[in-house]
C-alpha cells in the first residue's frame, strides 16, 4: 500500500482499542523473568562454547606480535579468533568501526582477539593470558585541539548539508539591536542500557542465526552479511526482547561479528556478551559536540538573525553529529545560518543516540534562548512564542503539518505555576535551597518510512502479526497487537504478535522515533489486505463491511471472521510505503519540559525537585506506553544535564570511566515528580495511523531546562555540560 | 578472573591459621569488593578463605560502656542496629550514605574498611598504577583526577580511599582489634589503621601479612549532634566528592573526619581546637598541605563549605 495523499476517515479513528492505555502484553513475561533475551536461547543451542573479546590496550598503533601460547595451553580453550585467522573481514554500511583491530588498532578496546572456550570463565581467564605487543601511534582525542581542522561532513542519509544560507546573517546579526554569542559544549555520552550487546551464534553450514540484540533486524542481516561477506538472505537474525537500546544497538556491533567469527572457528555455537567496559570504548557513543550559537533579535524580541555553528569528531568516515536539526525549524527569523564540521578522531565511533543531534543541539539552542530572554528583559516562555512559525522558516510556503508548540508551552506554563518563578536569579530560597525554575522547547523530526508485516487469521478467530519489527522496551508489542485488533474488530487478548525475526517481513526497525508510527502503519495495510480476503472468502463487499467483535457486518448480514479460516489459515502480507508528503510538510514533534530545582547554597549540589512535559506528537497509539517513554527520556535528559559524561583522557587517548560506577546516570533518587502532558493531535499527513513518534521527543530540550533551572536558582550560567557542583563552585 | 581455590572456615582462629598455610590466599567476606577486582584481574589471590561462617557477627557492649561490632557484622545490620542508631548516630548515617541496600546486605563491617579505591585507572588493568603494579607508574596524576585525593596523597598516588563507614568511625576514634596466625591479638586505633601512599601506594594500612580483623570497638558514647554529610552529583548510589562526618556538642566543640578527600578518612585532631571558630579557619587547618589537581581544587572550597553546612545544622 502506498501513502501518497492525507489519510481520511479509517477503521483506525473508531479508537476502540488503539488510543487507550492498554498495559504492555508482555509485561507478565518480563515481570516473571520469562520473556527470553539473546543471551538466554538455552533450549535452542544446547551445547554452546563461551567467547569473550579481548580490547586493544592502545588507542591507536600496530599490533606487533600476540604470544597465544599460554592462552592456547589455558584449560577449555577451542579456539583463538585474531586478523590472522579471522578471514577478510568489510565494514558495514552503517558504523565505519572494523570489528577486529590487526595489524592497525583504531581505537582502545577495538576487539584484539576472541577467545573461545567451554566456560566463560574460562574464556575470560584465557583472554588473559594474551601477550599482546603494540606499536604506539599517536592520535588525536581532543575536540577542542582538533576544531580547526574539522571539515563539512559529506551530506548522507542521516546527515544535513554542512551549510545552510538564509537572507544574509552575517549582516542582520551584526545590526541586530540584541544579541547573543556564545559557545556550549556537551560531552560525549553512552547509551548506558541495562542489557548488555549480546550474542548466541549457531551455524548450520553455510547458514547463520544469531541470537542477537539489535534495534534494526533488516540492517543487522545486510551488514553481517557484507561484514562476513556471506549473502544476507543466508542470515537470520533474532531480537525478540532487548533490554534497552536508545540507539546504541543499531545493527550490527562487535557481539555478532565475534561471536559469528567465533561459532565458525569453535566449529560450535558460541554465546558472546560485550563485558561493561566495552560498551563504552568499543560500541558507539553519542560523540561530543562544541556549538557556537547567536542569536540576534529587535528589541521587541522578533528574531532576526539566528546562526548555529558545530564541530564534531569521529573516525574517518564516521557520522557528524547534526546538532543543528531542529535550528532550522524551530524558530521564525529571516537570516539564518547552520554549519556542521566534522574532525576526525581517534576515539571509538560515535553514532546514533536517543535523538541524534536534536538533543545535543537543543542542550545549547535552549540554554542560548534562555540567555537571549534575558537580555530582552523577557519571559523566556514569551520568547519563544514570539518566534513560533506555522511554517518551514527556510522554504516560505511549507507548512507544518501539525505544530502546537505555543500551546505546550502555554499549557506547561500555566499547569507547573511559571507565573511564581522569579525572573532574577538566585532570589527564592527554602531553608538551605536555591530555588529555580527552567523552561526549555522541544523538537524532534517525525520521520516515518517503509514498514512489512503478515497477519494470519485462524479457524478460531485468532489473529497472529508476524514483522521484524523490534521491541526495546518501548512497547511495540503492546501497540502493534491494538492496531490489529481495531483493524480486523477483535479484542486484544484474540491478537498474538511475534517480533524480532528477521524471517519476518521487512519493518522499519526501532531507531529515529521512527518505530511506532512506520510498524503499525505496515500492520495496517497487511490487516487491509486480510480484511479483503476475509470479505472476499465469505462474500462481504469490503467497501461496506464493518469487522468488530469477531466479525464482519454488512447491513443485517453477519458472520465470524472464524469462518473465512474454517479450511484453512488466510493469510495477508503488504508493506507499507511513502510518496512525498514529507516532503510538501515538514512533518515533526513538539514539546515544551518545564523543571524546578534546589541547589544547595553551600555545597552546590544540584537537585531536580519537578518536571513537566507536555508533547504534541501526533496520534497518541496508547497513552501508558508514551507515557513511559517520555518519563524515560525525561530522566535520561536530567542524567545528560547533571551527570553523564564519558571522559577523555586525552594523552592515552580513552573514555575513563568505562564502567556504571564512573559513568553516572540518575538513580530513583534523581528523579522526583514527573508529569506528562500529551495534548490531542491527529496528523493525517503521516499514514492511516495519524501518529508520530514520541520516544525521542521526550529527551530533546530536558537538559536545558535543568540548566536553566540552576541558572534561575543560583545566577552562574554553565555552558558546559554536565552541569556539576565543580563547575558552580568554581563560578563562586 | 584467575583459577583459585577456595575454603570455608569456621572459627578465627582457624581463618588466621588457614591464611599462613597457603601463599597468595585471601579472606573472603561479603566478596562485594574482592570478587569484582579478581574478575578484573586486579586481584589475584590463589586461594580464598570464605571467612562468612566465622561468627563475628554480633554488637556486643565492652566493659567500659562501648561497643564492640564484630568482623562479620553487615552493614546493613550494623546501620540498623538500634544503640548504633542511638549514640553512634554519625556511623549509621555514613553507612546508610554508601552503597545500595543490596550491597550492604552483602558488605561486612572489616571488608569496608579494607575495600580498596575506585581510581578509574585502578580499574582498567592497561593503564599504568603504582597501586596495582608498584613501578608502572600513575595515570591519574596527569589524567582524570576530578574524584581523587587533595591530600595526604604522594607524586605516586594520589587515589582516595572510598569508605564511608570508616569516616564514621574515624570522628568515633574506634579502635580496630586483629588476631595473627600465631594467635596474637591486638588494638590499631583507626587513625592508626592506614598508611599514606608515599612511594609504597601498594601498601594500603598497617595491617600485617595475613591479620584477620576480629571487631571493631566503639568508645563508650561521647553524646553530642551527629551528622554525616556526604556530597556527590548524584543523589545516591555514587562515592563521595567529600563527605564529613561531624560530631558537634553544645560548647562548640566537635569531632571531624572527611571522606573523599585523602587515601584515608581525613582527621586532624589538632585542628578541632578551631572549630568554635568556624568553617573557614578549621578548615584552613584541616586541609594545610593540600596538593590538588586542575581538576579537583573545587574540593578545598567544597570541604570548607560542607563544614560550614554541617556547623550550621549542628546549631539548630
Ligand atoms: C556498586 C558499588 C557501590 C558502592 N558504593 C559505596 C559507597 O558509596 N560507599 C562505601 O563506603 N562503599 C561503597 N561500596 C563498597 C562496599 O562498601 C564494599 O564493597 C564493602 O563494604 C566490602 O565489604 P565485603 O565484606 O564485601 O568485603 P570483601 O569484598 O569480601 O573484602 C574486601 C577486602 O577486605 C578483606 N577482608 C575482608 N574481611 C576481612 C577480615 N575480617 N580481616 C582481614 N581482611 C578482610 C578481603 O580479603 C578483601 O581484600 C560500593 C560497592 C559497590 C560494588
Ligand atoms: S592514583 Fe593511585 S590508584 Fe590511581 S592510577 Fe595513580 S597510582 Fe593507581
């Protein structure tokens, strides 16, 4: 089916089942510890041999020599997988990273060498007894130092034009009556999910299944596929629970290519997890980012010039952080300037994280609205809808599809009580606190693509999903089942759905917020497709009939949709697919955070006390599940302003605390009181389905909130995130 | 993680007599500390002594009106325990201020004194660390030092020691008690129970080659407001940046030990004599000689007005 014009009426606007907040369908299974994760397939390999990957203990050079004496003789060990005996090996068509260093090591813990043996533990004590001998190189880690030679990034799927001109910035800014320019900075930061990057490795001659934990099936089988140089329709791929991704399980990570590399050389299926450590220095990371923003405006507070500058590195080849997305977008202004460059460093890859881009740019654009307001002497909420825009400010004429930003940030004024904050900062005190109040907008772009499913009728009226769409945790599962049923007129408990097998029809995946709107929308046209044969099987016209409990009506003549199964399962496949509609509207999400917080006036110590989100995205598929997501990202967006931040060490050339006790993100303790708002949007642009995403949404503009919160309370403005107490004392 | 091999003992004296027979052996309590840095290869032991079984686990009046907590004692218990609660106010909070409570289920009263720092290049066995291998050398000194010592530390070491328990027990003056192989018994005040770094970071406390810890022994209590403040960016579950745990009486007089600060829980007695005088002159005394780092100094302000903080709520 394809999605070329505005959606009209549909069997999705009876909202019976779709819309209400319904609880996740596999809640019983994770909440018993019976929903399987990769590493967990125990019935299906029996007799698995343990691998564990050794990392580069350099950042950058040569392997010289690896001594596998000790570790050949260690006891248990099958098999030693290096370059040497690994075969060729490509990169994928996503992450640039090669999975196995030799003779060059790109980056510190870039695989050495997997170790296969009997046990873990003993696979573990083996990789131990590697001597590995290197050639040190030196390498370049630091942003700062590298800034000057950073280069545009080449424009790619995934990556903005390096340049964008509107009007003429240099002039307007320059005559601008008020303006700021200033430079913000945010550090690199791990995805940081619970489950680790897992992998069961098995294969059947030529064949490989994998076990696996990743967010992009149909990725995942294309890059094993040319990484191993084997075809991809020779690999299967299974994720059907992952215990938290936010992006950093894309596709394809060294898990699957050592384990892969591992089972073949074992001659076994070979189980594989990535220790912590390795998660931080050898998968990917949201990459830091240095953003020079100005922001000129007429003493009214019309913006006029508003320009965003931002470097970023990476390995060569690798993505650029496009900070500047929702620059573009989100702000009316008639001179306007974006510009990415992109250094290349020798630090493990940076990629896609929870809103790539959209957060770290917003971390700075929010903070640099909130000091602009201030300048103008204006109510920061006020500002922002001075400079609303109905339209693409960089194409006149192109409309948003939906956009309520004024409204969230009404709203999220009037229901957290912004009327009490003091625009002075350092003023209201309780006892021992400062106390201050942030607000921040959001934006994230709705994109929305291609998406595969099957459904299956059966003789007792049972409707089976079958796509390859993942479930991160965000509730796909739950929100796939409710749009089969309202489409076929079941109940719920009558829907089965199987994800997460790349034998499945080609979804889109879970990734860019993507998931929601772009797997129901498959599951809608596959379910269209099944009421055609259900109404053709028993004589219905499927222009007139109506599917609800259990069956199909026209007029007064009824029957159970059981009966068109009675010989035999119907079943129905369609994929849904996409004109041009993103392209005639700019189709995205808005949201507006509001947060309180204390800061202790002696310590400085920096805690969140409030939280409001309120979000416009689209057609809300079940409020519970949204929910849940935005409060994740909410919490994830205080960890960005308040804590997270993988350090460089900039002589070794490494992220330091690479485990989840140097790496910091909230606890219970972090979060208080969070509430979400998520005002009614209906977007027929998108797909019959109406929705957007929402997950990343949630985090895009938290961090400037809380940062500007502390400015509130305490009057020092810190540029530099994480916000810490270190960084206040030192503005003292 | 290296083969070992492992042995349940019963008794203390059975503990301490086992440790001498087997070269490379260590105890084993809670395993909260040891058992991660041995799946790390930090540690190394040949052989562990699982000393759970050894009883140890009571807290027990002494003679002359203090406590004695055994070895064994969790952290948990000990922190719940109703006279700690009551006149040993400032060490139920430091241990209640540590950890997670799954943790101090599992973590003992002598595993916390002994638990070693968590210097992030400590743990990454590919950075050089005077601590783990003498000689290599200190990638902390030059690289990410924001959570490490100010004071007390060397040119080799300038690592913290990460208890929050012991800074309890620091302002307390207890008294560490220790039985040898040989049987010998004997009483390290805690003020005497760790060395600083100098050119030895490997040598952690003053404790012999294979003493077990039997108790540690509280002094009958001394009254006064006990408050223990431990800062951090995060609410709970991370180590502190400083933490200070203050014994305060009515006269203006206290008892202070800061965390975070030093390879031990940092005490200078002689200071005390200027606490009636406020924050910034005992603190000024306190932290004399202090040798931060760019990326710790904020510590030297952040001691000062954690006192400060601390003074003031025992005032009112
Ligand atoms: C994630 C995490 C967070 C933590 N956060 C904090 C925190 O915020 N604050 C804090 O203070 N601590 C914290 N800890 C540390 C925790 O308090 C210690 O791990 C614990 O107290 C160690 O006790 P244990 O009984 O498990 O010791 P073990 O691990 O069993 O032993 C530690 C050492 O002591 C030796 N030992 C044990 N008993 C004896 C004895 N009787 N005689 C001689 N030697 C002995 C062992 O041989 C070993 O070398 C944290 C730990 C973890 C893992
Ligand atoms: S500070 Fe001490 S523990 Fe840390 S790296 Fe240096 S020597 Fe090792």
């Amino acid at each position: 089916m394809k999605f070329d014009k505005p959606a009209g009426q549909n069997p999705i606007d009876q909202l019976k089942v779709v819309g209400k907040p319904t609880d996740r369908i596999e809640g019983p299974l994770k909440t018993t510890g019976t929903a399987k994760y990769a590493y967990e397939y125990n019935e299906q390999v029996t007799n698995p041999a343990y691998g564990y990957i050794l990392g580069a203990a350099i950042a950058r050079g040569t392997i010289t020599r690896i001594d596998q004496t000790a570790a050949k003789a260690a006891p248990g060990v099958l098999a030693i997988v290096t370059a040497a005996n690994a075969g060729p090996l490509q990169t994928g068509k996503f992450y640039v990273s090669r999975f196995l260093a030799g003779p060059q090591v790109d980056h510190y813990h870039q695989a050495v060498a997997i170790v296969v043996a009997e046990t873990f533990e003993q696979a573990r004590s083996a990789a131990a007894l590697l001597k590995v001998e290197y050639k040190k190189q030196a390498g370049d880690y630091d942003l700062e130092a590298s800034k000057g030679s950073a280069q545009p990034p080449n424009p790619g799927p995934y990556t903005p034009p390096g340049e964008t001109l509107i009007g003429d910035f240099e002039g307007a800014f320059k005559a601008a009556e008020v303006k700021i320019d200033q430079t913000y900075s945010t550090p690199d930061q791990a995805h940081a999910m619970m489950e680790p990057h897992a992998t069961i490795a098995k294969w059947d001659g030529d064949k490989l299944t994998c076990w696996c934990t990743i967010q992009q099936l149909n990725w995942g089988i294309r890059d094993l596929g040319v990484i191993l140089g084997i075809p991809k329709e020779n690999v299967r791929l299974i994720s059907a629970y992952i215990g938290g991704g936010f992006g950093g399980k894309g596709t394809v990570l060294s898990d699957l290519v050592a384990a892969s590399l591992a089972a073949r050389a074992a001659g076994r299926p070979v189980k594989l997890t990535l220790q912590r450590p390795l998660m931080f220095n050898n998968t990917i990371h949201r990459p830091k980012t240095i953003q020079r923003i100005r922001i000129g405006a007429k003493q009214d507070g019309t913006i006029t010039a508003i320009g965003h500058e931002s470097w970023s590195g990476n390995l060569p080849g690798g993505m650029t952080e496009s900070t500047i997305a929702s620059t573009r977008l989100l702000y009316a202004g008639a001179n306007r300037l974006t510009r990415l460059r992109l250094a290349v460093l020798h630090l493990v890859e940076g990629s896609a994280m929870r809103a790539p881009g959209e957060a770290s740019g917003m971390m700075a654009l929010e903070i640099a609205m909130d000091e602009m307001a201030e300048k103008l002497q204006m109510d920061p909420v006020d500002f922002r809808i001075k400079n609303d825009t109905q339209e693409d400010p960089e194409k006149p004429g192109r409309k948003f599809s939906t956009r309520k930003l004024v409204e969230c940030l009404r709203e999220g004024a009037d229901k957290f009580g912004w009327e009490r904050r003091n625009a002075k900062p350092g003023i209201i005190r309780e006892g021992d606190w400062l106390i201050g109040m942030g607000v921040a907008a959001a934006m994230r772009g709705a994109p929305i693509t291609k998406s595969a499913a099957r459904v299956r009728l059966d003789s007792s009226g049972k409707i089976t999903v079958e796509t390859d769409m993942t479930d991160i945790g965000t509730g796909s599962y739950t929100i796939i089942a409710q749009t089969a049923a309202e489409m076929m007129g079941v109940g719920i408990d009558q829907v089965q759905v199987k994800l997460g097998d790349s034998s499945f029809p080609e979804s889109s995946g879970s990734g860019g917020q993507w998931g929601a709107a772009s797997s129901t929308s498959g599951v809608y046209a596959a379910c269209m497709k099944l009421r055609e044969a259900v109404a053709g099987k028993l004589g219905f016209d499927v222009e007139k009939a109506q599917f609800s409990d259990g069956r199909i009506t026209v007029g007064d003549r009824s029957a159970a949709l059981a009966d068109a199964a009675k010989n035999g399962e119907l079943v129905a496949e369609d994929t849904m697919t996409y004109g041009e509609l993103s392209k005639e509207y700019a189709q995205d999400t808005f949201g507006a955070h509001f947060v309180e917080v204390g800061v202790n006036a002696f310590t400085y110590e920096i805690r969140v006390r409030r939280m409001l989100a309120v979000c416009h995205a689209g057609r809300i598929l079940n409020p519970k599940a949204a929910r849940s997501q935005v409060i994740g990202a909410m919490t994830m967006g205080v960890g960005a302003a308040l804590m997270e931040e993988m350090v460089v060490d900039k002589k070794v050339g490494f992220f330091v605390n690479h485990d989840l006790a140097g790496y910091e993100v909230p606890v219970h303790a972090d979060i208080p009181h969070q509430e979400v708002i998520l005002l009614e949007d209906i977007d027929p642009t998108m797909s019959p389905m109406k929705a957007k995403g929402i997950g990343e949404l949630g985090i895009v503009g938290v961090a400037a909130a809380v940062a500007n919160a502390v400015y509130n309370a305490t009057g020092i403005r810190v540029r530099d995130y994480p916000v810490t107490l270190d960084k206040l004392l030192r503005a003292v | 993680m290296k083969s070992f091999t492992y042995q349940r003992v019963t008794t203390p004296a059975e503990a301490a007599a086992a440790i001498a027979d087997k070269p490379g052996a260590k105890f084993l309590a809670g395993g909260t500390n040891l058992l991660d840095l041995m799946k790390l290869q930090i540690e190394t032991p040949a052989h562990l002594i699982d000393i759970g079984r050894i009883g140890l686990d009571k807290i027990e009046p002494t003679a002359n009106g203090g406590l004695r907590i055994g070895a064994l004692v969790s952290n948990t218990d000990l922190a719940a325990d109703p006279k700690i609660r009551k006149d040993y106010g400032v060490l139920s909070r430091a241990l209640l201020a540590g950890a997670s409570g799954q943790l101090r289920n599992k973590a003992t009263t002598a595993g916390n004194l002994l638990q070693r720092t968590r210097c992030p290049y400590f743990y990454d066995t590919n950075q050089p660390c005077n601590k783990r291998v003498p000689g290599s050398g200190c990638a902390a000194i030059a690289g990410f030092s924001k959570q490490l010592a100010v004071i007390g530390s060397s040119d080799a070491c300038i690592a913290t020691h990460p208890s929050d328990m012991a800074v309890g027990m620091m302002a307390l003056d207890a008294v560490v008690e220790t039985i040898n192989p040989a049987g010998k018994t004997r009483q390290i005040p805690i003020s005497q129970l760790y060395r600083l770094p100098g050119k030895t970071p490997h040598l952690e406390t003053n404790l012999e080659k294979n003493e077990l810890i039997t108790s540690v022994v509280l002094p009958a209590p001394v009254g006064g407001t006990h408050i223990y403040h431990k800062v951090r960016d995060r609410a709970s579950y991370a180590f502190a940046l400083v933490s200070v745990a203050a014994i305060l009486f009515k006269d203006g007089s206290g008892k202070i030990a800061i965390g975070g600060v030093a390879p031990r829980p940092w005490r200078v007695p002689g200071a005390e004599k200027l606490i009636p005088s406020g924050a910034k002159a005992f603190a000024a005394k306190l932290m004399e000689g202090a040798r931060p780092t760019q990326d710790n100094k904020y510590k030297l302000a952040l001691v000062e007005r954690t006192i400060e903080l601390v003074l003031k709520e025992g005032k009112s």
